[in-house]
C-alpha cells in the first residue's frame, strides 16, 4: 500500500499569514494527490485535484504543487474560515486509495 | 444537484450486522463508480470500498475484506454497505462518494451515517 504522510500534525496560524502543509507519498504517485477541507461534524470538501487544479468554487487563495512523492497546498493569506483540518490523498493506485493522517490549522 | 443522502447507521453489538444505504440524485447513477469512506471518531479518514458503475468488480480495504459487501441497485439510485461480524473498530461516520467524470477523486459527499459498534 502506498503510504501518504503530512506535515505538520497541527499548525497554530493567524489571520493573512501564509501557510504550506506537505504531503509526501511512499512511493511515486506521479500527479495523482488531492486536497481536502474538512471542518467539524462535516464531511470533507474537494479544494486541489491531480496535485495542482483548482476545484471550481474553491477561492484562488489555495493552490497546489509537486509531482513525484512530494506535495504542497498553500493557503496565500489565510482567512477565518480556513481553519480546519486538511487532508491529503492519492489516487495512483485507485480504487484502493489512501489519505494522510491530516493537518490541523488553528487559530493563534 | 448531486445529492449523497446516507441512512442505515446505529449501535450495535460486537459481532453483529448493519445495512448502510447511499440514496443518490442529481446525476445519472448507472454511470459512476461510487466509494465508501470512513471517519472514526476523532480520526483521518479511511477509504473502504468501491465498486464500479455497473457493479461488476468491488474492490476493498484490507481491514475489512471479507466481513463487508457492497452492492448498488441501479434501478433505485442506492448505493449499500453490508457490514458484518462488527468490531469495535469499526466504529466511525460512514461516507458515500462520488467522482467526478474521468477525474479521481471524491467530488461529492454525504452527509455520512455513524456506526456505533459497542455492547
């Protein structure tokens, strides 16, 4: 199974602060890693698909990058509905898929 | 729009057995491949099942082979996750969800259904 793994675990941020969160695959996933949003007692939603598209509706304040084994979403200027917990996932060796462990971005 | 509506959830004793249902609408059912995510609680999240559009391969998670069956009646826009021989791990918010067309990933979610495994 190929193994996604997120750094940090949680990050303390403030309002119009830049912030990364990686991802980093066990083995190469090519462009095949996604982003999710998830706020409590909600389900998660799509932000980055195939590491660096936009989905539509998401603010163009997320964006994403890398290919290979190694990823990044990037928040330009965080927002106070921004904090949330955020996951990764890839879908290389779809249909068994695998997720991060997630990032928790809170307020400082 | 896409609509997930998931029902089903509930307590249970270890050992026992549940029904999720996944009522689709909104896109033409018959066409998609559709997945079952789990959150336990306080968790990530964890992928389980898939099946493809006309439900000819089903594919699952290593954790739960063998003890769980998913389906989907076409004719019904439903979606289904038999869950047997529970264990307390399975504890957790169930998700249904959709790709988008010729894209992998989860487009759309319900709203998930909690299953509560405990004596």
């Amino acid at each position: 199974d190929i193994q996604m793994t997120q750094s940090p675990s949680s990050l303390s941020a403030s309002v119009g602060d830049r912030v990364t969160i990686t991802c980093r695959a066990s083995q190469s996933i090519s462009s095949y890693l996604n982003w999710y949003q998830q706020k409590p007692g909600k389900a998660p939603k799509l932000l980055i698909y195939a590491a660096s598209s936009l989905q539509s509706g998401v603010p163009s304040r997320f964006s994403g990058s890398g290919s290979g084994t190694d990823f990044t979403l990037t928040i330009s200027s965080l927002q106070p509905e921004d904090f949330a917990t955020y996951y990764c996932q890839q879908s290389y060796s779809t249909p068994s898929i695998t997720f991060g462990q997630g990032t928790r971005l809170e307020i400082k | 729009q896409v609509q997930l509506v998931e029902s089903g959830g509930g307590v249970v004793q270890p050992g026992g057995s549940l029904r999720l249902s996944c009522a689709a609408s909104g896109f033409t059912f018959s066409s998609y491949g559709m997945h079952w995510v789990r959150q336990a609680p306080g968790k990530g999240l964890e992928w389980v099942a898939f099946i493809r559009y006309d439900g000819s391969n089903k594919y699952y998670a290593d954790s739960v082979k063998g003890r769980f069956t998913i389906s989907r009646d076409n004719s019904k826009n439903t979606l289904y996750l038999q869950m047997n021989s529970l264990r307390a791990e399975d504890t957790a918010v169930y998700y249904c969800a959709k790709p988008p067309p010729r894209v992998k990933c989860f487009q759309h979610w319900g709203q998930g259904t909690l299953v509560t495994v405990s004596s």
